[in-house]
C-alpha cells in the first residue's frame, strides 16, 4: 500500500487522481466523495390485448458527475496549493476572453478531464464541463492568517459529461482483448462477463 503521506508529513498526492484545466492541474491529495448519475426516459404505448403498455425509448439525460473536493493544509505550501486548486475551479464556470479573430465577444467556459483511477471510464478519465460549484469556509478550524483560507475545506461541484462524437459511448458489451461495457474500457483487474 503507498504512502499517505511524504517524509515531511504532507499528504502524498493521489496516482491518477486530477483535474486536468487549460489554467493548471488540481491533482488531488484526498480522494473526492463522487456521485455518478444518467436516466433514460421512456414513454408507454397502449395496445389491445396486453395487460401492461409497451416501453418505447426516447431519450436519455446527460450524465451527471457529482464530486466533493477535499482540501488540507498540513504544509505552507499547501496553502499556496489549495488557494490555486479553489481560483482554478472558480475559473471552470466564467467565460474567456475573446478569440483573436474576433468571431464572438467571449469564448465558453473550457472543457476539463477529470481522471480519478478506473472509476470515471478507465484511465483516461472523462470529459466534463463545470455546471456549478458551492464552496463553504468553516470556521471551527483554523485559517491561514494572510489569506484567511481555512486549512480544511471542500468545494462541491456539479459536472456534465460531453464526449466527442467519435467518442459516444453505445451500450455494447463486448468480450475478449479491448473488453467494453457502455463503450468503457474496464480496468484489467476486473473479471470480464459474458454478454448477457
């Protein structure tokens, strides 16, 4: 089992677990509370003779990552680290400034990767745009004196995912090399079914 913590009692960063911006990586040092949602959406058609209505499918939601993001400073330099990792997720809901051609007045709030081991579709992580952020400051733990950032805290953040389109998951399930459930590639470790 690795390390917690470095020789100088900072808490060790996480292998594989970051978010990946166009201002910076956060690479998380305590492993975030992560919710992972979608639903599909059906309608139900009535036919003579059957004792129940058809399902048809018609849509499924966007797919909702939900994360709570822990931050602790056991260092000064985390102090300078969590303040960064708090003005970066900020940064992920305002727009940009305007591209040099001058097509529109502002660009859209940029695209992350957020990699946390094999949980968000293996390796390679996911693509997601910030939707909302809620940060709340406690005051039953001490603050850094210059900044006044309390040196525990967590920022809980809204996510949707956006794929490429050649990247679009399906629902095929696949056996052998390159094994594929929902169009992710499960991690090594894990026994392979069967399709159904």
């Amino acid at each position: 089992m690795p390390r917690g913590t470095e020789n100088n009692g900072r808490l060790a960063i996480l292998k594989n677990c970051k978010i990946i911006t166009s201002c910076g990586t956060i690479c998380l040092r305590i492993l975030p509370d992560i919710s992972d949602s979608k639903g599909a959406h059906y309608t139900a058609e009535n036919a003579i003779g059957r004792s129940s209505p058809m399902l048809n499918y018609g849509y499924s939601d966007a797919r909702i990552i939900t994360t709570e993001l822990h931050f602790m400073t056991t260092t000064t330099d985390d102090i300078t680290e969590n303040f960064r990792a708090l003005r970066i997720i900020q940064s992920l809901v305002y727009p940009g400034a305007a591209l040099a051609s001058g097509a529109a007045p502002f660009t859209p709030p940029p695209v992350v990767k957020f990699i946390c081991g094999h949980l968000l579709d293996g390796p390679n992580g996911l693509c997601l745009i910030l939707k909302s952020y809620n940060t709340r400051y406690p005051t039953n733990v001490a603050w850094d004196e210059q900044t006044y950032l309390p040196y525990q805290f967590s920022i809980s953040c809204n996510w949707e995912v956006v794929y490429a389109c050649k990247n679009l998951p399906s629902n095929t399930c696949v056996v052998g090399d390159g094994t594929t459930i929902t169009g992710v590639a499960l991690p090594v470790a894990v026994p392979q079914s069967k399709p159904f």
